[in-house]
C-alpha cells in the first residue's frame, strides 16, 4: 500500500518537457510510480486543477543559525522549498572554537543582518568540528539542508585575532586541513568573499578578504579529493578586472569543481555591467573551468537603515561611524563636519555604479518610522520634503534617522521594476551561465525579501510577464540548481527519486504582503511574508505543509557531500 496517492494533478516534472495529466504514488520516502497510478493509499490527495511539481531548490541561504530556534525554516518550507544550502558568502558557523563563537556572532549581526540578541538567546554555540554541528541538527529539520565551509569561520579558528591578517604558510596548511577534515565530514564545499559591503561586528574587513589570491586557490584545491562539493565566492562588486576573472578559472581549476558567484543583479541600468560580468563564465570555459552568476529572481527592494548600517558600511568613510557605539553613533551623525564627510564618500568616484542607489538620499522613500515626531515622513520621498523644506535631502535624512534612535527603514530607489528590466531578467534566466535563486533566506532579515524567490518567480515572471513557460520556471527552481549542486535523485518528479514534491496552484501562487513578524528569539523581527496557492509541501514522502499550515512533521535530511551529493565535473576534467 502506498502512504501518498497525489492524483488527479497535472505533472510537471522539473526537467523542462511539457506537463502531461498522471498521478503520483508514494511510499517509504520515494516516488515508487509516475503516470497511471491507482493503488491503494493510506492517504488519497486530490490535485485536481492543480500543478505537481518537484520541490524547489534554493542554493543560496544563511540559516545556518535560524535552524535551531526554527527547524521548519521559514518562510522557504511555506514557498515550497525543500532543499536549501547555507554556509554561503564564507559565513559558515563550523567550525569553532569557544573564543570565536562572539566574534562569529557579532559577524553574522553586521554583515548578514541578522538580530544579535537572537544569536546569543537563539543559538548554543557548543560543537567544535563541522561533524558535531551537523550531528545538532539531524533529525531535526523539515527540509533538506546543506553546508559550505565558510573561509571567514575557518580564518577566525586558526588565526584568532590575527585574522584580517595575511596568513603565513603555517598558518595556510592549517586551514587547509581543518577545511579537508570539515569537508570529510560532509561540508558541502568552501565558500569565500572579497566584497567590500563585507565588513565584520568592528566595522572591519571580515577576514576572508584578507586573503590573496594564493591562499584563495590552495584552499579551493581542497576539495577536488572529496565527492560532491563545490565553490561559491563574491569575487568584487560591478565589473570584474582580467584578474578577478583569472582568480575564479584557477579556483575552479584546482578545485576541479564548478564556482557559482553572488550576485548579478539586473536592471535596465546595469545592462552593460550583466554583459560584462558574465565573460567570467566564458574566460572560464575557454580555460576548462566552470563559473555561473547567480542572480535574483526579482528586483531588489533593499531596506537600509543606521541601526545595522549594511550596505552603507562600504561607502568611503562609513564603516567607522556605523562601528560606533549607539550613543556616540547618534552624536556623530548628528555632527555637520562627519555628515559632509560621509556625504563625500557616498558620491566617491571609486564607489561601484551598482551601489550608487543606496546612497541617492534624494530618491529614498521613508518606509518604517518610530517615534511620533517622524509619523508624519513615512511613505513620502526624502528629496520632495527637503525641497518643501529648504535643506538638503541628506540632512534630512540624518535628522529622521537620529530622531528616530537610527530605527528607521529608509527604501533605495534601486529601480528594475520596469518592463524593460524585466524583459532583461528573462533572458539572464535562460543563459546557461547563470542560475536563479540568489534568496539570501534567513539573513537581511529586517531588510530584504528575496527569500520569496520561488513564488515570484512562477507568480510575476511566469504567470503575469510570460518570461519564461510554467515548465521553464520550474525546471529553473528544480531540475537545474539541483543538477548543478550535485543532489542525488532529488530535482524531479521521476520514479525511484526521493519524494520532495510541491502541488501548487498556477493561477494564485505568488507571496503575499512583506510585514514584519516578532518570532525571533528576544522578540526580534524579521520581514516576512506567506506564500500564495501552495497547497502541498512534501520532504521525503512526508508532508511538511498543507494549505500553508505546518503538519510538524520533520522528515528533512541534514545533508553530507558525497552521501547526498555527487561530483559534477567541469569540463577540464569530464
């Protein structure tokens, strides 16, 4: 007897071929048939006018912490996500050792915006080695989750306070074999960052961009001996040099393994930038090597605000301000010497066009404010009011940001939401150099909403902009990132597969309205938003969701390279 008949749906079944009329059978955590199926079940769903489709693939998170306070991680398990990967961007929490767990947390809170008083309340901060992190968690989760070895972590537990230093040949062999060892012990590859938005709870560089390029190759040399693993990095911001192009082939190259970086962003705007970032992935094919961008699936709304500073800490000037304690954070922002000072450094002519936005004042929308006297700014437009006003957009800026203890959420005019930038998208989408699904789920929390990627995608993208079939978009979120990450039978709806499925409904599945939900540890918020015409979530034959309520089921593997995964070569070495 079966445990699950699924029948009635309509199958699409991630690989991209038409969806045809078939039901689906599952017993013991497996697809046991496609197609004409009519056994016996312990449970019958009806997917009548409903698509059935594989479980969505997310290679891009931060739940590295969030998982032990939400182990059905939310929201992504609502959006239909049954496999995600954290330990991205070189922000791994394993390994460790006790004097680095504060520095690592007050990292996490800077440079992924993640609330510290959750960290600290949240997280117990008591494994040593990658296995027994792992070994926390299994048997916990709801759905499948994975782990890169993050290059910041592994500097901090070798170099301690010496790491935003350059490392000595000792000191490199021994991050060598704490990566090797962590990666026997099921790290899914090793992850890094040069970014300069990338700085740490001091307002400095986190430490893997102290690293030079040697460094950066022996470490991704690692993992050519261990199966299924692979590379992330974020090489730079905007245009890569010939250098940075070089640095990811030869990492790619040693490592034997393909790189995906983060992120492109596409706009009307950048166009020119898209077309020259993605020349890394043909230098890098012309020498063997493989790289793809990966890149959003709609545009970005970003939410600044001084409290956490993000984004503004890699404009000229900034980082050391926003590294200030709150009190004398207030001061300095409300000093006219230190605001002309900052205001020169968001106009430097070294700052990236693509980070320009994020410093207009004049464009900013008020989003969020909190305290009576700054009611009256929210959801209008800085420059409009300075201008009604007689001051400086920039000056009013300030004025609400202190007024309001540096709380407020001001909203980028960062654009892309626009036809032609949409038509854009699109066509990145269908480009075998990148992949879709740069989410970012459970990092940025008061700040972004990619973490919706899935259901934008098949909602705006597919449904209302015809940018992609509905088989394109779903073999886009299944088939394709699982390919690519190595997942073994995971990815489509094929029989003998693992059974993570997701029915949906193809005329309403989308997100529904971004609010703010306290549900963190210390009543922290997070941005938030339910998922639209997801009816069924199932993670290895057990079903995790029904009509966008948990069953508290926990049916998730805690993933290990070469046991969940498998080696993709890249073309040097097929």
């Amino acid at each position: 007897m079966l445990d699950y008949l699924i029948k009635g749906g309509t199958l699409i079944d991630g690989t991209g071929s038409a969806r045809r009329a078939g039901n689906i059978g599952i017993k013991d955590g497996r697809i046991t048939a496609v197609g004409d199926v009519d056994e016996a079940a312990r449970e019958t769903i009806d997917a009548t006018g409903k698509i059935v489709s594989p479980g969505f693939v997310d290679v891009h998170t931060h739940y590295d912490a969030q998982v032990f306070w939400d182990p059905d991680v939310s929201p992504s398990s609502y959006h239909g996500v049954t496999s995600v990967f954290a330990g991205n961007c070189g922000f791994s929490v394993a390994p460790l050792v006790p004097e680095a767990g504060d520095y690592l947390m007050r990292l996490l809170a800077k440079v992924e915006g993640m609330p510290l008083e959750s960290l600290q309340q949240g997280v117990p901060w008591n494994w040593d080695s990658f296995a027994s992190y792992l070994a926390l968690l299994d048997g916990k989760m709801a759905i499948n989750i994975g782990f890169l070895v993050g290059h910041s972590a592994i500097r901090r537990v070798v170099m301690g306070e010496d790491s935003g230093k350059p490392a000595t040949p000792e000191q490199l062999e021994t991050m060598k074999d704490l990566l090797k060892t962590s990666l026997a012990e099921g790290g899914m590859g090793f992850s890094s960052s040069q970014s300069a938005t990338h700085n740490d709870g001091n307002g400095e560089p986190v430490p893997s961009r102290a690293a030079d390029n040697h460094e950066l190759i022996e470490l991704a040399g690692c993992l050519k001996d261990y199966p299924g693993t692979l590379l992330e990095f974020i090489p730079s911001v905007g245009v890569f040099s010939e250098e940075r192009q070089q640095l990811m082939t030869d990492m790619s190259l040693a490592a034997q393994r393909s790189l995906n970086w983060n992120v492109m962003i596409v706009t009307k705007g950048t166009r020119d930038i898209v077309k020259e970032q993605l020349k890394a992935s043909d230098y890098a094919a012309k020498h063997g090597a493989e790289v793809k961008a990966l890149t959003f699936a709609q545009p970005v709304s970003l939410r600044i605000n001084l409290w956490s500073g993000f984004g503004l800490d890699s404009f000229p000037g900034w980082a050391g301000v926003l590294a200030l304690p709150m009190d004398e954070r207030k001061v300095a922002f409300s000093d006219p010497a230190i605001r002309e000072k900052l205001v020169r450094g968001v106009s430097h002519p070294d700052v990236p066009i693509v980070l320009r936005a994020t410093g207009n004042f004049k464009r900013m929308l008020v989003e969020e404010t909190f305290s009576e006297a700054n009611a009256k700014y929210e959801g209008r437009i800085i420059g409009e009011m300075a201008e009604e006003m007689g001051i400086e957009p920039s000056d009013l800026f300030f004025d609400i940001a202190v007024a309001d203890d540096l709380k407020t959420t001001f909203l980028p005019n960062l654009g892309g939401h626009d036809d032609e930038s949409w038509a854009l998208r699109g066509e990145v989408w269908r480009d075998d150099r990148t992949l879709v699904g740069a989410s970012d789920a459970g990092a940025h929390v008061d700040m972004i909403d990619t973490f919706a990627f899935s259901t934008t995608l098949l909602s705006e993208g597919v449904r209302d902009r015809h940018l992609l079939t509905l088989e394109e978009g779903v073999h886009q979120i299944t088939d394709r990132p699982a390919r690519f990450m190595g997942l073994i039978e995971r990815g489509r709806l094929q029989e003998g597969w693992h059974a993570d499925v997701v029915i949906f409904d193809e005329a309403t599945v989308g997100k529904g309205p971004i609010h703010t939900r306290y549900d963190f540890p210390a009543n922290a918020g997070r941005l938030y938003c339910e998922a639209n015409g997801i009816d069924h979530v199932f993670v290895n034959g057990q079903e995790i969701v029904r009509n966008n309520e948990l069953t508290g089921n926990k049916p998730g593997v805690v993933m290990r390279s070469g046991r969940d995964t498998e080696t993709v070569p890249i073309p040097a070495f097929r």
